[in-house]
C-alpha cells in the first residue's frame, strides 16, 4: 500500500522511520515531489493539505489527519464525501495538551504573572492565597482531550465542570449540555479552557455574549481554534477589567501577525501554537493500525462523523 505524506513544516523521513518501525512494508511517498503514480496512493497522512491537492488520487480509500483538528480537510470539497477521515488519537498529543492546560491554570491560580511583575517593579508583596477547591474551571470540548484535561484538574482539586454536545459521565466533573448548559459552565467558571473542535456551530463561540457571561476577573485559555474567539471582545472585555487574562495557543492568522493588539497586550500570554504536537514516536502506532483498518476495510479508529463535522 502506499501512503502519501503531505504537511508543510514537518520532516517526512522523522516519520518514515518512525511507521516503518510499524509497518515495514508501507510504500510512503512525499507531495509534491515524490508522489508517483498518482493511482497507487491510497491512504493520505496530511495536516493543512493544500485546497485541492487531494482530489487527484482516485485510488484515495483513507484520510489521516496528522492532528486532533480534521476541519482544514473537510473544508476541501474537492473530497468525495465518501472518503472516512479521522483524526489523530495519539497519547503523546493528549499529555502534551493536559501538561500544557494544567500549566497555565496553576500560572493563574497561584498568580504567577503578577509575581513576575512585581519581580520587575522589585516590588516585594505577598498575594492571597486561595485554595483549588475555591477556583472553579470550566472546559468547553469533553473529547479525548478535554476529558483528560479535566481529569487531571480533578486531580488537584479544582471542582471542573464541563460542556459538550451531548453530556458526558466523568468522575468528578459535571457536565452540561445545550445551550443553557453553556452558560450554566460560563457563569461558574474562574478559568474558562476552549478545547472545543471547530464547526460551524463552535465558530465565534467565544464571543462579546459568552466572555462577558464569565465571573468578573476570570481569565481564558484557548488551545483549540483562533476562530473560535472574536477578537475584539476579548480586548474590549480585559480593557474594561471584566477578564484579568488570557492565555492564547491558536489564532484566526497564523503566524500572528507582528501587527496584531495581541502581541503587546498586557493581559494576554501569546503561545505560538505550542500547546501539543503530534510526535511520529508517538503518533506512529495509531497511524500504523489505522492503516491496517483501511487495508481490512473496517472502520478507523478516530473517523469523523461528517456531519457532526469532528
């Protein structure tokens, strides 16, 4: 079978070697400058695929996106609707994004970035000190991701509550649905995480409405999509003392733009979509069988309902 690799940014023999340690029969070819013929490719291990470049191999039985987000390949509908994709379920994904998440809570939770200031000013003052269990943090996304996420913040105290399509059972955290289960979240959370996926019915969710629905000097952290935060409210909402702060990983233009408010602002902690990576030592086992599932022809692990968008 041959697979083809297709990402911008990412060394194609790193993750040669790493699926031929799984599977040393798989003929891997590189677009664009390795592809063959183009019939013998069927399954495509891609990440931001350029629009189009897809719709060429009519052999294509599987897509495989190199990441947790599959929209920047349902977008294309140059792709018969046929095709399965799925998303990447990689445990090394999954730890990077709950080291990460937990990070930034307990920066905020024990007022990290004020103390860095007053490092700077030498200002010597001791803050308040408040417990977990008094810090309530909401999770908008319960997938893979979010579970994890919130099973750790349990871990350490944090009552957690959060909220997805359909309510989910997670020890210790409360879930709600719908969109009065929404602001049921928003209205409790001290610490609002966005790990939504992003469809048409996420898009702009985080938005002048919700944010402001938020408890007076709560803080955000948005490690999902940059289109799921409209800007402008974000800045208006920290301008006017409503959010304390925000930690963003993802954005509407990446790289951001040198130009942009988000850079400078003093409320705001900019991570240039670092939160977590799909490593090939990881991510190769779970490539591997689902490249086993298409040869079978069985259903993917991690396949995407079409319709759901995620």
């Amino acid at each position: 079978m041959a697979l083809l690799f297709i990402c911008h940014g990412e060394d194609p023999n790193l993750w040669k070697s790493a699926l031929h340690k799984e599977m040393d029969n798989i003929d891997i070819r590189v677009w664009p400058h390795s592809v063959g013929n183009p019939e013998d490719i069927e399954v495509a291990l891609a990440w931001l695929p350029p629009p189009g470049s897809l719709a060429n191999f009519q052999n294509l039985k599987a897509i495989l996106s190199l990441g947790a987000g599959v929209e920047h390949i349902l977008a294309d509908t140059s792709i018969p609707a046929e095709i399965p994709v799925a998303r990447l379920i990689d445990p090394g994904l999954e730890s990077g994004m709950t080291e990460f998440v937990t990070m930034e809570v307990l920066r905020y939770h024990r007022y990290e970035r004020d103390y860095r200031i007053q490092q700077d000013l030498k200002t010597w003052n001791l803050l308040k000190q408040t417990l977990s269990r008094d810090c309530h943090i909401g999770i908008l996304g319960l997938g893979l991701l979010g579970e994890a996420c919130a099973k750790k913040l349990v871990d350490f105290g944090f009552p957690v509550s959060g909220w997805s399509q359909s309510a989910k059972d997670i020890k210790g955290v409360q879930s709600f649905s719908g969109e009065s289960g929404l602001f049921s979240v928003l209205e409790r959370s001290d610490i609002l995480i966005c790990l939504l996926p992003l469809t048409p019915d996420t898009e702009d969710i985080l938005d002048q409405t919700t944010l402001a629905a938020l408890p007076s000097g709560a803080v955000i952290i948005n490690a999902a999509r940059g289109r799921h935060l409209v800007d402008q409210a974000l800045i208006q909402l920290l301008d006017n003392g409503h959010l304390s702060g925000a930690t963003l990983d993802v954005f509407r233009e990446e790289p951001l733009p040198p130009e942009h408010p988000f850079w400078s602002h003093p409320k705001i902690t900019v991570f240039p979509h670092a939160a977590s990576w799909s490593l090939p030592s990881s991510a190769a086992p779970v490539i591997a069988e689902n490249i086993k599932r298409v040869e079978l022809g069985e259903k993917l692990f991690g396949q995407v309902d079409r319709n759901k968008g995620y």
